[in-house]
C-alpha cells in the first residue's frame, strides 16, 4: 500500500508539541503517513528571512494535504497574516470549523453540534482598500463579495449538510444594513437553498446570531456566512464547547486543503509541557474524514472522547493537572 503524504507545519510557541502528539496519535492508529516538514511563522522569519519559504509553499502544492500548527504573525512592520495569505495562495475559499460536545470539558453545555462554515477569501479579509489619511485621523477598508465567491461557499454548505445529513441550515448576514456587501450573499445563498428542498433554511442576522446561540445554540446545526462574522462566530461556539482547545479548523479549496489548531501559539507556555493538544488532534480526524479514513477517524475520536470523559491525565483547561505527554499517552493507550 502507498503512504501517503502530508505537508506538516509545527509552527510556532506550543505548535511543535501539540503537532508532535498528532502525529504520535495518527501513527498509533495505523494512518500509515509519511511526512514532510515546512517552516512557517516566527520560526521561518528567524531560520530563513520570511514568514512563508518557498520551500513551504512548494510542499504545500505538491502534497496537497497539510496539518498545521499555529503561526504568530509580527505585529507591525507591515506583515500580512500568514493564514490570509496562505488562504489566498492556495484559493482555500471553505473554512469549516465544527464544534462538538464532549463529556468531561469544563464546558457551560451539553449536545452542542454545530459546524460553521465560513467564507475564507473575499469579505472584509480581502486585504483591499486599506488606506490610512496622512494625519491618522480618516481609516478605510474595502469589503468585497462576488457573486462566485458567495455561490460556491454556499453550495459547500448545503452540500455538507446533506453529506452530513444535517437538517438545517442557517445563512447569517447584515443585509439590513450593509445592503451591497452582505445584500448580495444573502441574495446568492437563498437562489443556493432553492436547490436543497431536503435541507430548512433560516436567515438570521448577525447580531441576533450571536444572542441564539448563547441562550439556545441546540437550536443550530449548519450556519454559513462570510468572512469576517464567521471568523466571530466560530469563535464563539468554540466558547460554549470548552474554548479554542477544543475546537479545530480546516481550510478547504479544489485542490487543497489545510488542517489546523485554531488557537493562537500561547508563547507565555512554550516548551513548558502544558498545552492541550486537542484542536490539532481534532483538526487532524477533520483531515482524516477528507480523505475518505473515517474508520481511523472514529477511532481517534472515541479514544480523545474516552479521555476526557474519564478525567485520565488531562490538561489543566480540562481540569486536570497533566501535561501534553500524559494527555497524548492516554490518548494512546486507549488506541
């Protein structure tokens, strides 16, 4: 049988270790992977001079599948965000962000299901139109939604749903107010839902969104939406689940796709053994199921499940007192 082979991207602040119980945790269960590792964030810019080498992009393009650790962008000197462009590059114009229940979290809820689906390229993110006046007084920034754009992340969640076979969908938008931008997505994605007859459709506004799924969030199951209020809005759910460890993301094109932790690099626990590595571990049964290994997905599933639930070795986000290498190792002797 022919291995496969992924791009990996450790990444910076606690990227290496939690990449690192990944893997562990994809070889344990018999993924049969071979890996070839990139450079990207701090760590890029001080080995090579550049936030992205082109040896990075290159491995990318050819494998095709990449799990990612998370990168830290420099704050000024004119850096764009490494995943902007990354998204861009790659024409990554899905990103899916599911978040999951799981017994034993610190979690406010029980049952919570929900995947968000949001627009990765265009919206307020499109990096267009940033201007700032010569006396610092005046800041502009252009919002851009096309018709393709809107079109093809609206099929991908209907067409998610239905593979899913989820029973709703709910398209999140301002219309009210931003009558042009967010005008046009919702137009498009209604003419979308005209053609999934099988799937509820509910439009909601943004604001109004974020107050339904503090109070009733089971009242949720697919929610598609741009860029910018779907980067909120995954937030947000990841929130009523445990927070961003427990919550992965993956980055979907038509001949890409990139998997990754969705939290920040939390330098400040660097190299201390502390992180919890679930949003990539999550993140990678995501790349699993994209590559049609959803009985190896499953099995990781149940073992993290089975982790948590009981309290063995966890982290202290999960109200533990372990670190990531007990954490992994539990989750390993349960595979």
């Amino acid at each position: 049988m022919t291995k496969r082979t992924i791009t990996v991207i450790p990444g910076d602040g606690i990227g290496p270790s939690i990449i690192d119980s990944a893997i562990k945790i994809l070889d344990k269960a018999g993924c049969n992977f071979e890996y070839e590792f990139a450079d990207a964030g701090l760590t890029a810019l001080e080995k090579h001079g550049e936030l992205v080498p082109q040896r990075t992009l290159d491995l990318i393009e050819k494998n095709r599948i990449t799990l990612k650790g998370p990168l830290t962008t420099p704050v000024g000197g004119g850096f764009t965000s490494i995943n902007v462009s990354l998204r861009k590059k790659f024409c990554l114009y899905a990103n899916v962000r599911p978040v999951k229940s799981f017994k034993g979290t610190q979690a406010r809820y029980e049952d919570i299901d929900i995947i968000t689906v949001r627009e990765n390229t265009e919206g307020m993110y499109s990096g267009l139109g940033q201007t700032l006046s010569e006396d610092g007084s005046t800041a502009e920034a252009t919002s851009i939604i096309t018709r393709k754009g809107a079109e093809q992340i609206a099929t991908f969640a209907y067409e998610l749903a239905r593979k899913e076979k989820r029973k709703k969908v709910t398209i999140v938008h301002k219309a009210n107010i931003m009558k042009s931008t967010s005008g046009l997505f919702l137009k498009v994605a209604r003419e979308v839902s005209e053609r999934y007859p099988d799937i509820i459709t509910e439009e909601m506004i943004v604001d109004a969104t974020c107050m339904k799924l503090v109070m009733n969030p089971e009242n949720f199951d697919v929610i598609v939406t741009t860029n910018l209020f779907g980067d909120i809005l995954s937030d947000l759910c990841a929130g009523l689940v445990g927070g961003l460890g427990m919550a992965p993301g993956a980055n979907i094109g038509r001949d890409a796709a990139i998997f990754e932790a969705v939290h920040g690099s939390a330098p400040d626990i660097a190299g201390k053994n502390l992180a919890n590595p679930t949003s990539v571990v999550l993140a990678s049964i995501q790349m699993l199921e994209y590559l049609g290994m959803a009985d190896k997905a499953e099995l990781i599933r149940s073992a993290i499940s089975a982790v948590i639930a009981e309290g063995d070795r966890t982290t202290r986000d999960l109200g533990g007192t372990h670190g990531t290498t007990d954490f992994t190792q539990a989750v390993i002797e349960r595979l």
